[in-house]
C-alpha cells in the first residue's frame, strides 16, 4: 500500500509538472509569433463613420422610397456620386502606387464601389423610373468608372506588402493580439516608416502626411479583398453587358426611326417544335423576370455582407487607428448638408403643391365669374324677351 501511494503520487506530479511545462511553452510561442505588420498611411476624413452612415442612409432611401419624387431627388445623385468619386480615388492610388507603404483608403474606396455596384443594379431591375428613363445611360457610364476604380483597388490589395515583426523597440515580444499591439512612432519593427524618412506620396502632404507601423488588418485582410474586388469587376461586366443592349437599343434605333417588324411575330422558326418569334419572347420575358427575381436577393445580400464585414474590419484596431473622430466636422458636415438638401427638395415639391392648388382656385374663380356674368346676362335677356312680348300681346 504505501509502494502504490508513492507512485500515485509521483504520477500526479509528472502530469502536473508536464502540463504546466505545456503552458509555458505555448505562452512563449505566442509571444515570440511574428506578427505581420505594414507601414500605412491611416484612413482620411472622407471615409470615416459620418459619410459611411450617410452612403448607407441614402442607398437605403434609393432603394425604399425610390417612388418618392423628393427623396429620389435629393438622394440619388449623392447616392451615385460619393462610389463615383471613391472610384477616381481608386485609379489614383494604383497610379501612385508606393513600394513597401500602403494607403489604408482603398479599404474605403473599395466599401463605397463595392456596395454601389451590386445596390444600384438592383435598384434599377425593382424600379421603372430608373429603367425607362434617359438616365439609365448615365448609370450605364457610373458602372464603367466603377469597373475600372475597382480593377485599380484589385490590384492596390495584391500589391500590399506585409512585414514579420516580434519585438518591438525595447526589444520585448509582441502579442499577435492587435489590441495589445505598441502602436507608435517608436515602434518600427526594422522598417523606413516615418514623416521625415519615408515613404512619400503626393496625396498625402501636410497634416494628412502621418505614416505608422500597424498591425495587417485580420478581419478584411488585402488576400480576401483582392477577391471580392475581382468578383465586383466580374459582377459589374456582366451588369454593363445586360444594360449595353437596352441603352444601344434606344439610343440608335429610336433617332433613326429603325422600328421592329412583327409583321411575320406568328410564322413559325424552321428547326422548331411549332414556336414562332412572339412565344420566344414571351418565353425570352418570363426568363429574365425570373432571374431578376432571383437576382435582387442574391446581390441584395452580397451587399449587406461587404457591408457588415466592412464596417467590422473599420472599428478593428489597425484600420481604425488614428481616424478622424465622429465629432470632427469632416464627419458630420456632410450629413447636415444632405438633410438640408432633403428639405429644400420637399420645399420645392410642396410650394409646387400649393401652387397647384392657388392655380386651381382661381381657375374655379374665374369659371364662377364668367357662369355668374353669362347668368345675368341671360336674366337681362329673358326680361327684355318677357317686355316685348307684354307690350306685342297689349
């Protein structure tokens, strides 16, 4: 018996000493884990949490209240306008490109395209207006500079470099947690990275001139955006393919009076089952309803996914790391001036009303004048008629 307690308990004492050992080893491989980290410049004003909330607020209002006049109005041209803009951003950046430095507005650039391009398709199969409208030309050329904002960003997220780096400055191990990660100038994990040594752009000069080492973003990493970057541009080819032949149809057979022949609609196609060129459109018809159909859920929810997972990867710490606060005005100033347009565009449209109405009012007006001068006149005649005829019957 006392043989079998002292081997019980050396038993235990191996196992105990054997998993500490264990947790040792496996703190020191976390903290000694090179984190992969980049030189960038952090995201500008333009694509902080106040303009992001209003692109979200108008494509909402564009798809939602597209039957509103007012709101159509003073959203829709916003609504295009900001991805248009994010776009010609795109094209810059991969034009000055810099080695070993990334611009954290692509992430931006690419949240503002990406969305737009898979919602503003969507708008335009739900609604009539956008679809039988001049303006469906305009959007076909807003898809085209998209397409090519969004091939720039493509190849901006392949280009980004990411750097090991284990210790930092005073030569302790970094956590792979990025909350705990030592942001600061004095941390530069080997690399240039610096307002005064480099890298330079000419898009950031002045007080946007600040450069950090930070963390390579873990939610939305540049190998993933790459991807869905890729699938937009295929996304947004097959769109313009589909509008190309809408908007080539109405912009050159129209002018120059080319019109259908359905003069020979019922003879039936030779190589067929007893189907004539009418049945095939409407079988032609019905297809494309469906796919529609099946369309608005598909890219619909492809959006709200970019969406979401965009906006995680915006408050994650390297992303979000010296960005321009909510309370600044760059925020905030372009959600007031687009409530204000909002309510200059119901002004109009219910001064429109009430004119409407004060036009009415005098139209009825002046018929009440002219029914009442024509009624006395009348009057006057049949008294005149009725004297005349008192003084022929004395």
């Amino acid at each position: 018996m006392p043989a079998l307690s002292w081997n019980t308990s050396l038993s235990d004492a191996i196992v105990s000493h054997g998993s500490n050992l264990s947790v040792s080893l496996a703190s020191a491989n976390n903290a000694t884990k090179p984190v992969e980290v980049i030189c960038a410049w952090p995201v500008s004003g333009q694509y902080g949490a106040g303009s992001r909330v209003l692109y979200y607020v108008l494509i909402a209002a564009c798809l939602f209240a597209r039957r509103e006049i007012w709101i159509k109005n003073a959203c829709l041209a916003a609504a295009l306008l900001l991805p248009a803009v994010a776009a010609v951003h795109g094209i810059v950046l991969a034009a000055l490109h810099r080695d070993k430095a990334v611009d954290m507005d692509i992430y931006g650039a690419f949240q503002l395209c990406s969305i737009g391009v898979l919602v503003v398709p969507v708008t335009v199969r739900l609604s009539e207006t956008y679809r039988n409208t001049p303006g469906r030309n305009t959007i076909f050329l807003w898809a085209g500079l998209l397409l090519a904002g969004l091939l720039s960003l493509t190849i901006e997220f392949y280009r980004a470099q990411t750097f090991p780096c284990s210790q930092d400055a005073q030569g302790r191990p970094i956590l792979t947690n990025p909350s705990k990660f030592p942001y600061g100038e004095s941390t530069t994990c080997g690399l240039v990275c610096s307002e005064t040594e480099g890298p330079f752009s000419p898009m950031r000069k002045g007080s946007s001139s600040d450069i950090y080492v930070i963390p390579a973003p873990s939610r939305l990493t540049f190998g993933t955006a790459t991807l869905i970057a890729a699938a937009c541009c295929v996304h947004t080819i097959v769109w313009m393919a589909s509008m190309a032949e809408l908007v080539f149809e109405d912009n050159w057979k129209s002018p120059f009076g080319i019109e259908v022949d359905d003069s020979q609609a019922d003879e039936q196609i030779p190589g067929t089952n007893g189907a004539t060129k009418k049945t095939m459109r409407d079988v032609n018809a019905m297809i494309r309803f469906f796919l529609s159909v099946v369309a608005v859920p598909i890219f619909g929810g492809a959006g709200l996914a970019i969406l979401i997972i965009g906006e995680i990867n915006f408050f994650s710490g390297p992303v979000s790391y010296q960005v321009e606060s909510l309370a600044s005005i760059g925020q905030w100033s372009p959600i007031v001036g687009t409530g204000l347009a909002v309510i200059g565009s119901l002004y109009l449209v219910l001064a429109a009303d009430v004119n409407a109405v004060k036009e009415d009012n005098m139209l009825f007006e002046r018929q009440q004048s002219w029914i009442t001068l024509f009624g006395g006149r009348v009057h006057h005649r049949n008294t005149w008629i009725k004297h005349f005829s008192r003084n022929e019957t004395n």
